[in-house]
C-alpha cells in the first residue's frame, strides 16, 4: 500500500529556533494517527506544513504519491488535505450555515447551485451534531460547539486528510463521547491526523501514536506501546493533566 502522506527530513526554523527538525513521518490512508507531545514540541508548526499554511525551511512533502511541498494552501486543499486550527477560526458574525457553505460552495464546480450548497451544509451539520443551531451566529455558540462547527467546515470539503488540532478543546464530557463517535465515522471515509492533549480520546480513538518532542519524533507506536515507553512517559505522560 502507498503512503497517503510521507514527510522526508521536513524542518521549520522560527529565527535560531528548530520547531520542526528533520522529520521523517508516514501516514497510510485510512489511519487515525494521534500526534502527541509537551506545548511547543512543533505539532502544530508541523500540521502547519502539512496544509501549507508555512513553508518549510528544508525537507519535502509527499502526498499520494506526488511531491507537493512547493503548493500553495488552496491547492492542497483542493486535493483532499483540510485542516482546522487550534486558534478557533470561525467567522463569528456569520451564522454556523454560513460558514460551512463557504468550503460546500469551494468543493462543488456550480457553487451557486442552492440545493448542492444546502444539502451539503446540512450533511456536515448534522455529522457534528450542530443541525439545530444552524441558524445561530457563530459567535454566539459555546467555545465546544465553535470547535465543531470548525470540523464541520473541514468535513464540507470532503478531504481525503483531515487535519484536526486539538478539537475538543472546551468541549464538554458529553460531547467527547459524540466527538469520538464523529471521528470513527470520519475515518471510515478519509485519514485522520489528530493532534491532541486529551489521553483518553488520543487512547480511544489512534491507530498509531506519534510522540512530538523539541521538534522532533521522539516515539511512535500503538497506544499501547506508547503507554508503556519510558522515554515517552518522561517527556510527556507523566506531566500530563
Ligand atoms: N510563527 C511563529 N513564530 C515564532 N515562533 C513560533 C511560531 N510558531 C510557533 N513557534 C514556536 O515554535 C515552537 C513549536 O510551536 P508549536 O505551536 O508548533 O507547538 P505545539 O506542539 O503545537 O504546542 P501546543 O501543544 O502548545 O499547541 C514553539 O517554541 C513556538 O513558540
Ligand atoms: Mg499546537
């Protein structure tokens, strides 16, 4: 099987600062890979990279098999990688319809055909339970209910990646549950790179974990054995909420 995703010495330097160096990382389609590790350890600079929100200071991107580390983010996206950001991105005058028929409007060659847009957008509402509060301003829903109205946005574009940073940031214990139901059924359909601080979803839900630490891989493995790595629990597990 040919990776979905392959990153050969991929670096990132922030002035004297390696936040990403040398990575060498391959996803296979279908995955659900957790990236985990200490604050500032490169995730999101590496995620970054990946969407082509930043430009590599060295390395290479593959992706299905052709080189796309020189291809604006549009681009990409247009090829299956979507990514939401840890920052809350939404547009919070317009409503959460609205904001998902931004990418709906992106992924379809009519965009102004009403019926696509609207069943598209409803489709993604509904996967992330937000169908009810479609007409709500986006501001004006819960910090949890603005992270998902985020995955609904990047699950609009039908990507063949889904790049998710840290989603359930303030999301509530009962939406957790829904949250890694979600995820399941994202994954029956396309890749999923998760990046994650909440061990319990990271557990539950990766097939593989791939342990980020000073801007590089310091352990990669199933759950399991992630658990148990010593050098792992050192950096990170042991100091972990
Ligand atoms: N735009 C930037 N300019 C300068 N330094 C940056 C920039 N973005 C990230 N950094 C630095 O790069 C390092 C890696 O940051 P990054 O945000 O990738 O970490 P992270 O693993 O996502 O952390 P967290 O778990 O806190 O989200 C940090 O030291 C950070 O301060
Ligand atoms: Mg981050």
């Amino acid at each position: 099987m040919t990776p979905l995703l392959t990153t050969k010495g991929l670096s990132r330097n922030f002035g004297g600062l390696r936040a990403v160096d040398s990575v060498d990382f391959t996803l296979m389609p279908g995955e659900i890979r957790a990236v985990i590790g200490p604050n500032g350890a490169g995730k999101t600079t590496f995620a970054s990279l990946v969407s082509g929100r930043i430009q590599p200071s060295s390395g290479m991107i593959v992706f299905d098999g052709a080189d796309i580390t020189g291809l604006p983010a549009y681009v990409r996206v247009r090829q299956g990688i979507a990514y939401t950001f840890q920052i809350t991105s939404v547009f919070a005058n317009l409503t959460a319809y609205d904001n998902v028929a931004l990418p709906v409007q992106r992924t379809l060659s009519d965009g102004r055909s009403k019926g696509a847009v609207q069943a598209g957008v409803m489709a993604a509402l509904e996967r992330t339970g937000l169908a009810d509060r479609a007409h709500m301003p986006a501001g004006q829903l819960s910090y949890g209910h603005q992270r998902l109205l985020e995955v609904a946005m990047g699950l609009a574009l039908k990507p063949r990646l889904l790049i998710l940073d840290e989603p359930t940031q303030g999301l509530a214990d009962s939406e957790i549950d829904n949250f890694i139901t979600l995820v399941r059924e994202i994954a029956a359909s396309a890749t999923v790179l998760l990046i994650e601080h909440n061990m319990p979803v990271v557990m539950q839900l990766a097939d593989r974990i791939t342990v980020f630490n000073a801007g590089k891989i310091l352990a990669e493995g199933t759950p399991e054995a992630i658990r148990e790595n010593a050098a792992v629990q050192q950096a990170y597990l042991g100091t972990a909420p």
